[in-house]
C-alpha cells in the first residue's frame, strides 16, 4: 500500500521517548507499529459493530418467536438458581 498521508499528533514528550525507545528495542519503526496500531483499531472496531449486529438480530428472532421473558421473570428465575446453589452448598459443607 502505497503511503501517501502524513498524520501528526500531540504526546507527553514521556511517552513519546518510551514508545520509541520500545519500538527500537523491537527493532521495527515506530510508523510500522502506529500503523499495525491503526489497523487493529479500525478491524477491531468493525468486529464489534458486526458481532452487536449479530447479537441484535439473534434477540429479535427469539422476541419474534415469542422466546422470551420480562424483567421480573428473568429476576425470579435466577433468584431461584441463587438459593439452589446456596442450598446445595450448605448441604455440601454439613
């Protein structure tokens, strides 16, 4: 890919010299690394928007099916499996 924009940034000069301090340790550029950085940001970005789009439409099918509970069903549900656990615990350590 061919590189033909410049991007410019303000850093705590700090962290500037630890970044390019790591990255010579690394032996690799630091524009190769900020661009890796980028990449994974932008890809990473994508994913998630992609995995909640997914996610979403999971949700509407089951609501669609009539596979679903109110708040207030869900709470009782687990409060149940709460006092379950808490009862087989103290069963176990009697």
């Amino acid at each position: 890919m061919a590189k033909e924009a410049v991007f410019t940034m303000k850093l705590e000069p700090e962290l500037r010299d630890a970044f390019m301090a790591a990255a010579k340790h690394d032996d690799r550029p630091a524009s190769q690394i900020v661009r890796e950085f980028m990449r994974d940001f932008v890809n990473q970005d994508r994913e998630y928007v992609e995995f909640l789009r997914r996610k979403v439409e999971r949700s509407r099918a089951s609501i669609a099916a009539g596979k679903w509970l109110s708040g207030e069903e869900v709470e009782a549900k687990f409060q149940r499996r709460r006092e379950e656990i808490l009862r087989k615990a103290s069963e176990d350590n009697a």
